[in-house]
C-alpha cells in the first residue's frame, strides 16, 4: 500500500440540504485529517448517503461549503478527484465486462494498471474462480467485492464508502477492517456509512450521529 506524506483534510462547514422543504441535513460541520476515520451513523432517511455524496463532490449543498485542503470543491475539483476514492450503494460495475475486466477499467481511471495489482485484487476479493464471468452473472456480495477492491489498486488519499460491509460475509468483513486500518495508518483518511458495527478501535476514530 502506498504511505502518504505530508497533511490532508476533509473539512465541511454548515452544510444544508433540503428536499421539500424539509431539512435533510442542518448546519452539518466536521472535519477529518490525514490518519483520521469519520463514522458516520443515523438511521435510514437521515442523510448519511446525501452528506457522503456531497463531501464527494456529487452533489451541491443548498448552503455551506466543503473543502480539501483548505481549497473550496467549488473551485478546484481535479486535484481532489485525483485523491478520491467513493463508493456507493450501487458497485459501478459493467455488466459486459468479467471480474478482471472490471478491474482493469477501475485501474485505468488512475493510472497505467499494472498486471500484478490486478492478480492480487482479484485474490484479496476471493474471486479467482470468478474471474472470467461477466459482471452480470455475479450475485450482490460478489459485484460488492469487485468494487470494493478498487481500494486495493487505487492510489487515493481519501476513501468515502457508504455501507461497504453490506452483503459481506464475516471474514470479508474483517479483512476490509484491517485493510482501512493499513490505509489510516499509513496516512490515509476514511469516511463511512454502516449499519453494522465496526472495529477500528486501533486509529481515530471520531462519529458523528445523524437524525
């Protein structure tokens, strides 16, 4: 894994969205540096996938204002882009295309994929045999894992998942805990949603509590 050197951070200032007006998030504020992990918990409805969204640069707020490293996402979003890895609820995986395939596009958005990036992508995520199927014959668990491996072959600072537990199994689940305790600790940052409970008591960890 790559060791980041110097600070980072993710900071946000009273942040507001509203859907018929009806608040969404109000006057939402936080920050997470370098080595740091946010945890971000609310029951269903409360905003944790529109806040996730907006720190990622997918969504505007209708008030306040995110910024990486002290620059507005408004006005300067290459840089930022080239540090973040976001994974939705959706896996962002092509159905055409089989498990390495996959992989090698997910690589080629960052960079010139390297062969052995891939080889052990696809041995972390337990889907050697699955290798060659097409996105579109893989179960929910099985698509999950292929976009989680992302993190394995992307050279991002800042990673913002939203429930990448969901459709785990135990080991998987604990292998992707050691994995992000890896990337904190190597200087790495970390934002996330999940319904389950976590194990990161090794780095800061800091929670924020939705609704």
């Amino acid at each position: 894994m790559t060791a980041f050197v110097g600070s980072a951070e993710l900071r946000a200032e009273s942040l507001c969205y509203e859907i018929n007006d009806k608040f969404i998030l109000n006057d939402i504020s936080l920050s997470v540096k370098a080595g740091e992990v946010l945890f971000i918990e609310g029951s269903n409805g409360s905003g944790k996938t529109t806040l996730l969204r907006i720190l990622s640069g997918l969504m505007q707020a209708d008030e306040g204002e995110v910024y990486w490293n002290d620059n507005s996402l408004a006005d300067d979003r290459v840089e930022f882009n080239q540090q973040l890895t976001y994974i939705g609820h959706a896996s962002g995986i092509k159905p055409e295309l089989t498990t390495t395939e996959n992989l090698h596009f997910f690589s080629s958005l960052s960079g010139l994929p390297r062969q052995q990036d891939i080889t052990d992508a696809v041995h972390w995520s337990g889907l050697k045999e699955l290798s060659e199927s097409p996105g579109r014959h893989l179960s929910f668990g099985q698509q999950r894992r292929i976009a989680l491996t992302r993190l394995m072959i992307e050279p991002a600072r800042l990673w913002i998942l939203d429930e990448p537990f969901s459709g785990l199994d135990s080991k998987m689940i604990d292998d992707l805990q050691a994995h992000f305790i890896r990337h904190v600790n190597d200087g790495g940052l970390l934002i996330l949603t999940s319904h389950q409970q976590i194990a990161l008591d090794e780095v800061n960890t800091q929670c924020i509590h939705l609704g």
